[in-house]
C-alpha cells in the first residue's frame, strides 16, 4: 500500500523497485494491519487474507497476543521534502479523543539520506506559555531541536515529541498501528488543488511533551561470528533491532510474532522444512510457533516485536 503525500518522491521505486503511483510517493506502508492502509498475504495457506483479518481469527500465529487490532506497523518513508513538524498523541489521548485509536510512538532507522540532511526532534520551550507563543509566532528557530543525520542512525520519537524528517532523507518507520498525526507547521504549502493542509494547534498543544522529554537511546550490539544483532531499543510498544547477516545462523522465534524488513542484500530463510529466497525490500511476519529458522546470506534487516 503506498501513499502519495506532498513531501513525497521517486526513491520507493528507485531504491526498492516499488511500482509507485506517482512522482510525489511519500509512503510504503509494509506490514500493517491498519484499515487506512492493510496488508494483504502473497502467498501461501493464507493467500488474499489481510493481516486484520488474520490478526482477528487466527490469533494463534500471532502467539494469542492480546492487543484487539494488530499493534505494530513498519513503513518506508521518503522524505523528498519536508514533513510537516507534527506530533502523535498517546494512547490514552487517542482513546479519548479519536474513537479509540492507539496513540503513536513511532521510531526511525535512517536508511539512506543526502548530506547534512536533518530532523526536527523536541523542542526547547520550558513551559506550555513559552511554547504556545512560538507556535503562534512561528518562531520555529527558537522552538525547534535540528539533528543532522547518516544513513544507520536510529531515533526514537514517543507520543507527544514534536518532530519531523526533513527533506532527503529515507526511514524505515517502526510505530504504533495508528494514523494520527497533529500538524504544527507546514511550511505554509499548498496542495495541487492550491489548498493549504489543515493545522491541528489545539490538540498538538495538549499533547505535546513539556519540558521535551529526551528521546536517546543505547544500543546495545551482539556479535555471533560475522553476523551481528544490534537492540536499537526496547519500549512497552516495541523492541527494534538490526540483524546483518553475513553467514549461517540458527536463530528461535521466542517472541509472540516479529515484523521483519530487509532494506538491503539477499538471503535464504528456511523454516518448517521449506526454504525462502528473501532480499531488499521483502516484508514479512515470523508467526508465534514457528520455532527456529535457518538463516544465511549477506543481508541487512530491521526486525520487530511488540
Ligand atoms: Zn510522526
């Protein structure tokens, strides 16, 4: 499922060999079970099913997990422009206020990105006065925390972090299976139809963080041989890591299900005596009692669970 947006352009074709549906292609939506943007299976026993419908009648592959919707979502993004600077609400917010929505804690592997490209992370107002005034002035360079970013970093961006990806840069999101977002400031664009997208400045000045609550993170990096795993981080949403691959290696499926995305190389996946070629730009669930999988060649992958 892709998106089109207004920041959006042409690397989910260039760089995966996506079939976009047009130039300003801002968003693969890989592993979801959202209704704004499902994934349907490609293969297999369950060829057609959509992961909500799975997710609700086959919780079994799912280890009975017991979130009612699927939790997680993984989604490439390309940022050809700038996002909007924005802000999620949390679960609690979002229950309230948006019909029972999860909120969206969301986090970013940068994949590939142009030089000294940035992202918008926090804020620096001490209190909810200081920063309503800058909202309203647009004073964003007093307000807002710039990071200059390189392909391999990771960030971590909690409900209620103002941020955004800044042009030429392109992520591999892992989040919350949410689709609310609550724009800031949007550098005063127009759409093709010469209308301006809408402000959310009420709800964002709810739930945004004040004082900004840090988003670092400590990766912690385990090497078995040649092949590496790295924890980007591990939060009550989701735990992330990075998997590069560069030889044989047995690995157990332990956790109720795991999100899988290849963003680079080729490999092989054996499990329950059938075995996948898997590369770059493949997306795919390791259900609960799937047990070990066999796992080889020269790949990199970001891999979830909730
Ligand atoms: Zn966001």
């Amino acid at each position: 499922m892709f998106k089109e947006r207004i920041w959006g352009g042409t690397a989910l074709h260039d760089q995966f060999g996506y079939q976009i549906p047009s130039k300003n292609t801002g968003e693969c939506w890989a592993i979801s079970g959202h209704p704004n943007g499902q994934s349907v299976v490609k293969f297999g026993k369950y060829k057609g099913r959509t992961l909500s419908d799975l997710y609700e009648n086959n919780r079994e592959l799912f280890g009975n997990y017991p979130s009612p919707v699927f939790p997680l979502m993984t989604k490439i993004l390309d940022a050809n422009g700038d996002l909007s600077v924005q802000v999620h609400p949390d679960d609690q917010y979002a229950k309230q206020h948006e019909n029972g929505e999860l909120g969206k804690t969301e986090c970013w592997y940068v994949i590939d990105c142009k030089e000294n490209a940035e992202i918008i992370l926090g804020h620096f107002a001490k209190t909810k006065k200081e920063l309503a005034d800058r909202l309203e002035k647009g004073q964003w360079d007093q307000l807002l925390n710039r990071i200059i970013v390189k392909p391999g970093d990771f960030f971590y961006v909690s409900s209620g972090t103002i941020h955004a990806l800044c042009e030429g840069i392109l992520v591999l999101e892992t989040q919350q299976s949410s689709d609310i977002t609550y724009r800031v400031y949007d550098y005063e664009r127009k759409e093709h139809s010469g209308e301006k997208r809408e402000l959310h400045l009420k709800k964002a000045l709810e739930v945004i963080n004040v004082p900004n609550i840090g988003s670092k993170i400590d990766p912690i990096i385990n090497k078995f041989g040649k092949n590496t795993i790295t924890t980007f981080i591990q939060s009550k949403d989701f735990t992330v890591y990075k998997w590069e691959i560069h030889e044989k290696a047995k690995l157990v499926q332990d956790q109720p299900f795991q999100l899988v995305s290849l963003i680079n190389g080729t490999g092989m996946l054996t499990a329950n005596g059938e075995t996948y070629h898997i590369q770059k730009g493949d997306h795919f669930i390791l259900p609960a009692q799937i047990g070990m999988i066999l796992i080889n060649g020269n790949f990199e992958a970001i891999v979830s669970h909730p």
